[in-house]
C-alpha cells in the first residue's frame, strides 16, 4: 500500500475560498452552493457571503501575481516601484511631511452626510507636553542655563531688578520686538514706543511683558509653559487688587491700564487665540473711548503710547472681523481715508483700512437688502469702493524700503479679493480671483524664501481660503518646471511663520483646513435645491464665516 506522504497528485483541498459568512464562523467547509449553502439550508439561516473578500498568497503565486508589497518594497527585490499587470496597480506610498494636511476624518464625514453644519469649536494645534508642576515648583526648579545668550538689559530698566525672571524680558526684546514690525529697515513700536515707556513704568507692566515672553518661548520649547502661565496669573491678581483698591487706577493719565490690557491681549492670541482675546479687545474698547471723552474735555494731547495701543486695538478688531463677518467694535473714526502713507507696523496704509472697513460694513447690509432699491443702492457703493480701491497708491514713509511696498502691495491685494467676495459674490473658481490669488502666493512665497513673515498673515488666510481646489496648480518654476500647488505652498508657508510670527499659525491654519474641508465635500455631494444657500449669502459667508469665530489676522 502507498504511503500518504508519496501520494500523488494535487494536495487535497483544506479550505474555501468564497465560504459563506455562517461556515467560517463555525470553523467548517462550506459546499458553496448557490443561492444557500446546504448547511444553511439545513439550519434555516440566511446564507451570506462575507463583506470582505479574503485573497490567499498561494493564488496570487499561482498566476504571477504579487501579494501585497511582497516583491515591490521588498529588501533586495529588483521589481519596479510601480507594477501593473492589468488588473491591479501597486504604487509607491507618498511621503507624509510635517505639513501635510488630510481633509477629512469619520467625525467630518459623519457631519458632512448627515447634513450637519461644520463645527464652530476653535481647533487649537499643536497639543503639547506640559510638565506636571505647580506655579511656584516650576519657577524654582527651571534651568537658566539651558536658555540661549540673550542681550541682558536689567541695568537699563532698574525695575526690573526687584522682580524675577528678567531672562524673558529680555527675551520680549530681542525676539518680539523684531517680529512686530512689517520691515527690517523700520521700528517695531512695541521696541521704539513701549520700550521708553517702560524706563518708567511700574513693576506690573514689565511683569505683563515678561508673561508674554515666556507665552511666546513656550510655543517653541513647552518647558516653559508652566512659568508664562503663573506670569500671567500673578499679573491677573495684581491688576484685579488694584482695581478694587483704587478706582482712580482706571481715570489716571499714565497708559499703565492700556498697555498692560494690550501684553495680555497678545499673550491670549499667541497661547491659544480664543474669545479671550476678544475680552480683552472689548475692555480695552470701553477703556478707550472713556480716554478719548477725558482728552476731549481737557484739551489735552495724546500720548504717543496711548495713540500706539488705540492702534494695536483697532487694527486687531477690524481685521479679525473680515473672517467672521462681526458687528465692529471700535468704528471707522479710527482710520483717515486721506491717509495713504503705509503704517511700518500695519504693514498698510489707513486709506486702506478705511476701504476695508467700509466693505466690511456694507456686506453685513447685503442681509437687510428687501427691494429693488436697495439693490441699486448696495450696487452704487460697491462700485464706488472698488473704485476708490483701485485708485489707491499706498506710499512708503522710506522710498528704499522694498520689503515695506511688498507687504502694502500684498494687503491691497487681499483687499481685492475679500471686496469681490464680499460685495460681488465671487467664488474660487472666478478667473479675476484665481489671478489675484496666484499673484498674492507668489508674492508672499518670495517674502517666505527670503525669511520675512511679518504682518503677511492676512494676505495669505484670504488666498488659502479663496484657494479652487479643482484646480491647485498656480504656477510652474521656469527654472526647474516644477509645478507649485495652492494647498501645499500655504502649508509650508505656514509652516515657516510659525517660527517667527507673533500670530496664532496653529489656529489660522486650523480654519485654512475646515474652509478646505467644507469645500471638498461639497464637490462631493450632490447639487443643492435651488434657493439653497440663500441668496444673500455669498461664498465668503458660506465657508469662511462659520469657523473663524475670535480669529486674529494680524
């Protein structure tokens, strides 16, 4: 008798390869029989085959096939990167780089086939590590000499030698100061106003400005996270004693109460930038115009801080409102529309503004529009304010000053293209849009390349959010004839900022993204009903609007 182990031919079948779902749960052969099986048929069950197909190695050897990425990553294989055999294609995995964006996830896929709306939650990146210490355990125990060389200052500013922690004053000097400005060739004022103030000054406002330094040391390095924190906390306290203490604190002439409103104001929009920074906005709002009445009726001048942080404070609210469509705060009496010169710390002109605020202000009337007449009326203005934008020429305070015309040439640019979003409801995919967004990327990839980020923050929030995502290529280089793509060059622009803004890259990047998402899943879903968006709603308000809530742009 032949033994088992020489018998020959093909080895005996131990498996199925189309079993139904019933038979491979129990562990048995299944007969494969059509439409059921004959053991659920027996049994009376529904017989299904499973949801997901196995594919055994053995068969793909059989017919030449590859299984898997056996054969195509592989160690020492010499089979090409891409391989296609007519039926299946393997291709290499791309890279993933740090600014890599993914538009969408189960939680925006849910919300987007359920009908829901976007949420409006602020999406706060990166998370980070923060060691678990009190306050106090922090300061003790933090390593001073771990910090890079910074230009000491203490002997300039001899406050600052009953406090501690003088290392992140320095720091607001020699790191912030420089960010805040629009140009190399010019002052920040926070370095050339602030600073000679803070000759003077009481301890509580060079404790609020080592707060916001060690605020803006912590985003790169969250070991000292903790120390911005019991900074900002102590300054709180000192600032509420006084103001229950004397409540002719607040009616003093000295700008003590704006300047320390505006550090903290700056610290919440670099930590997280949330509705707290907009607390701040609003008291500084009410601060602001009880000055303005005490000026009046004395007849007195206003201070060059004081004039500064009125500045910093409007400015912040006109241009965070152009995202989120908000009633304005402080009005446009603030902004010259004569004035042409660009602003070094603005990085534009007050006409500019001037047109910004009014554009802003006559889209919130587009909503009230309920006859003809208004429509005529809208269609006036809207022409006279594109007008008056195109005949502005921004002038520079320094002829030389390039960089300067750059960045007042780029916020003109944007004003374009909020203006036309605004008030003519143009979409990504208008032609006169995508030329102004390709103009406002090369333009802000050119301040990238050569290392200047700041105050084009703006420009480039309002062209990743006007980006067409069905067509992303904005340019080739003639040099090399690589094509440069919208998503990816705002990314690493992006990327790039975060290293030497004074801005909130994590949350403008945050709303970059949902604005993408919503618009890619749009182009997936089916056509809405007729009358749906409403028509007073225009594509800037339909995207951009519902997720750039306390959002600072400057």
């Amino acid at each position: 008798m032949e033994s088992h182990t020489h018998r020959k031919g093909p080895p005996a079948k131990t498996r199925t390869r189309k079993g139904c779902t019933n038979c491979r749960r129990s562990k048995v052969k299944c007969d494969e029989q059509k439409p059921a099986c004959t053991r659920c048929r027996q049994r009376n069950l529904e017989c299904s085959s499973p949801s997901v197909q196995l594919k055994w190695e053995s068969d793909f050897h059989s017919q030449g096939k590859a299984f898997g990425r056996s054969g195509v990553w592989g160690k020492g294989s010499s089979s090409p990167a891409s391989k296609s055999n007519g039926e299946n294609t393997w291709v290499v995995t791309p890279s993933v780089h740090s600014w890599g964006f993914l538009n969408c996830d189960t939680l925006s896929l849910s919300r987007t086939f359920n009908g829901e709306q976007s949420s409006l939650e602020p999406i706060l990146l990166p998370a980070r590590e923060i060691k678990r210490y009190t306050f106090n355990e922090e300061v003790e125990n933090f390593d001073y000499s771990a910090t890079p060389t910074l230009q000491q200052t203490v002997s300039l500013f001899p406050a600052l030698e009953q406090l501690r922690h003088g290392i992140f004053f320095d720091y607001y000097i020699n790191q912030i100061c420089p960010r805040a400005t629009s140009s190399h060739r010019s002052n920040s004022p926070f370095a050339s106003i602030i600073l000679p103030y803070c000759l003077s000054a009481s301890p509580a406002v060079l404790k609020a400005i080592q707060a916001l330094g060690a605020c803006h040391w912590s985003q790169h390095d969250p070991n000292y996270t903790s120390i911005s924190l019991g900074l900002k906390y102590q300054v709180i306290q000192d600032f509420r004693r006084r103001l229950a203490a004397d409540n002719s604190f607040l009616l003093s002439k000295d700008p003590e109460v704006l300047v320390i409103m505006m550090m903290l104001c700056l610290y919440e929009i670099v930590d997280h930038c949330d509705y707290r920074w907009i607390v701040h906005l609003q008291g500084a709002k009410d601060m602001i115009q009880f000055r303005r009445q005490q000026l009046f009726k004395s007849n007195r001048p206003q201070d060059d801080v004081s004039s500064f942080i009125e500045l910093f404070f409007a400015f912040q609210d006109v241009m965070g409102r152009t995202a989120c469509a908000k009633a304005d705060l402080f009005g446009a009496s603030y902004w010259d529309e004569n004035d042409d010169t660009i602003n070094h710390w603005m990085g534009c002109s007050p006409s500019l503004v001037s047109i910004l605020f009014s554009v802003m202000d006559l889209s919130r009337t587009r909503r009230d529009i309920t006859s003809e007449a208004d429509e005529v009326t809208l269609s006036i203005k809207s022409s006279m304010l594109n007008r008056r934008l195109g005949d502005l020429v921004q002038r520079l305070p320094d002829p030389d000053d390039q960089t300067l015309q750059a960045v007042g040439d780029l916020k003109k640019l944007a004003c374009e293209v909020y203006l036309q979003s605004a008030l003519y409801s143009a979409e990504p995919s208008t032609s006169l849009i995508k030329a102004y967004v390709r103009r406002i990327m090369k333009s802000a990839s050119h301040l990238v390349k050569q290392e200047f980020t700041g105050n084009i923050m703006w420009p480039i929030f309002v062209a990743a959010v006007e980006l067409d995502p069905l067509d992303d290529e904005l340019w080739t280089e003639p040099e090399t004839g690589v094509v440069v793509h919208g998503r990816e060059l705002v990314l690493r622009s992006l990327m790039t900022m975060a290293k030497s803004s004074v801005s909130s890259v994590s949350r403008t990047r945050a709303v970059i993204e949902q604005v993408w998402q919503a618009r890619d899943f749009d182009i997936l879903k089916a056509p809405e009903p007729k009358g749906f968006p409403l028509p007073s709603m225009n594509d800037w308000e339909r995207y951009v609007v519902p997720v750039s809530d306390a959002l600072s742009l400057v």
